[in-house]
C-alpha cells in the first residue's frame, strides 16, 4: 500500500476476548493482508489479572506465539507488537524471541515497546510496579547489546517502536528507538506532541525518531466534533484526513485500532473490516495518481 510520499497503514488486531480463536485471528491476518494494509499488530499481557480483564477479557493469546502462527498463515505483511511490556519478560528471553521470529517470518518483525500500566499483573508476575521505567531502559539496553553480540544471524533490522505519550516516553524514543509510537491521540494534541519530539531530539544531539502512531478506528455517521476526538473516530471522510494530517506531520506508517471497549464487536469484526476496506480503497486511488 506504500508510495512515494504516502504513509503507510497497519491494523491492531485484537488478540483478546470473547470470541477470539485461531479461526479468527486467521480471519483477521488474511483480511488485513488481503486489503494491501503493511502491519499487523497485536496486544501483549501475561497475567489476565483483574485489572487487565476489565479491559482486555480473557482468552489472551500471547504475542509472540500468535506472531508466530500468524506468520505462516500470511506472506507479505509485516508484524509486530503494539506494545510489548519490556519489564514483564527476561531481555535475553525477549531478544531470542524476536531475533528468531524476525527471521522465522522472513525479517517482518516491527517490535513495539512500552512500560506498562497493569499493577496487579505486575505484581503477579513479581516485577517491581515502581521500577518498570528504569527496567525498560536497562532491558532496551540489554537487548541492543544481545543482537549486537550474536553471531548465529543478523538481528539489526529489527525496527523498535517505543509507545508512551509521557515526555519520559519521548525521550526514551529518542535514546533507545527507531520510532516514537504513541498510542490513542487526538489531532491537536500529536501535531504539539511532534514538536516535543523534534525539541527532546536536538536537546539530546540525537536523530529525530521517526513518528508511528496508533490511532483509533471508529467510523460513524455523522460527523464527530469537538477538541476531544480521537484521531481516527468520526465519518470515513474524517479518517481519511486524519491519515492526511499525520502524513504531513512526519508520520511514516499509522496504526489503525478497530478495538474501542465493545466486546460484542470482537465477535463481528464485519464492521471494522468494512471501514478497513474503505481506507484501503482510499490509499489505493492514491496511488494509481
């Protein structure tokens, strides 16, 4: 779907809920390669305590495992995590696991990263709650210098997202990522957010990261208003612009989540497929200009 110029498009793909299964999740891989989309994305929690399940209900499969799986029922579109939770696992554990699913999947891994909000889950897995950013640096850390040391294949194209809308997210985007990935904005606020980012790079003598956001994905029928919209909720036209805008900002590839809290909507994905194949359909007439 990419072009000169064009930003590219990926779909989180809810790996979650009632309703979701391997059929499913083969529904949604197929789809969103079948539409030309460039990524696909999925979610990351180990422990469905209560504070992730109000959220994100069990089953939950795992992301490296679905990642895996997904890989072999599709051949062109690349996958990644959006955002893996760095604290939760071993960096070593991590960089194996990525370093072999890059390769097992023919180098389509985009790794997401972030720190984590769910306290119960960490306690449950024993990492300490007040520590998850420091331990996210030394992870980060520790994984650049696993790649960097291996000698078995080549691990340095695996392209590191790092979520969080904090200024700490930011500047951790800066230090120790390919991309800055925030997740769920509105317009105004990631056109701001864009200049902080250019702002933190020069103050660290660092490149500027390029900007992955992840948007919501709700169409409606009439016209959505007011400075609160999410970028990405609203009329198809509305969403088309929103890609615009981000386009013009700097953005080279957008993620598109069609999850918004509706658990019946997991079990008929129609809706968002319909609104997908529209973007699609958008992008596709752009490039045949």
């Amino acid at each position: 779907m990419s072009s000169v110029g064009a930003v590219q498009i990926g779909v989180n793909v809810p790996n979650f809920g009632p309703g979701t299964d391997p059929d499913m999740l083969r529904q949604w891989a197929q789809t969103v390669e079948g539409l030309g989309f460039d990524l696909l994305m999925v979610s990351d929690h180990i422990a469905v305590t209560p504070d992730v399940a109000e959220q994100y209900p069990a089953p939950f499969y795992e992301p490296f495992t679905t990642l895996s799986w997904l890989a072999g029922v599709t051949r062109r579109v690349r996958l990644g995590t959006t955002v893996l939770i760095v604290p939760y696992r071993h960096p070593l554990l991590t960089a194996r696991m990525a370093a072999n699913l890059d390769r097992l999947s023919g180098g389509r891994l985009v790794l997401g990263v972030g720190v984590g909000w769910a306290r119960q889950e960490f306690e449950a897995l024993g990492v300490p709650f007040g520590r998850r950013g420091a331990l996210t640096d030394e992870y980060l850390r520790a994984m650049h210098d696993a790649w960097r040391n291996a000698g078995d294949y080549d691990t340095a194209a695996i392209p590191i997202w790092v979520g969080g809308n904090s200024d700490a997210g930011i500047r951790r985007a800066v230090l120790l990522g390919d991309a800055w990935h925030p997740l769920r904005v509105t317009p105004r606020w990631l056109a701001e957010a864009a200049g902080r980012l250019k702002a933190t790079a020069d103050e660290l003598g660092r490149p500027v990261p390029a900007l992955m956001p992840r948007i919501a994905l709700r169409e409606t029928r009439e016209a959505v208003t007011g400075a609160d919209r999410l970028a990405g909720v609203g009329t198809i036209d509305q969403i088309i612009a929103d890609l615009d805008q981000f386009r013009l900002l700097g953005a080279q590839t957008v993620v598109l989540d069609p999850f918004h809290g509706d658990l019946t909507e997991i079990r008929r994905p129609e809706r968002a497929w319909r609104t997908l194949a529209a973007v699609a359909a958008y992008h596709r007439s752009q490039e045949d200009r």
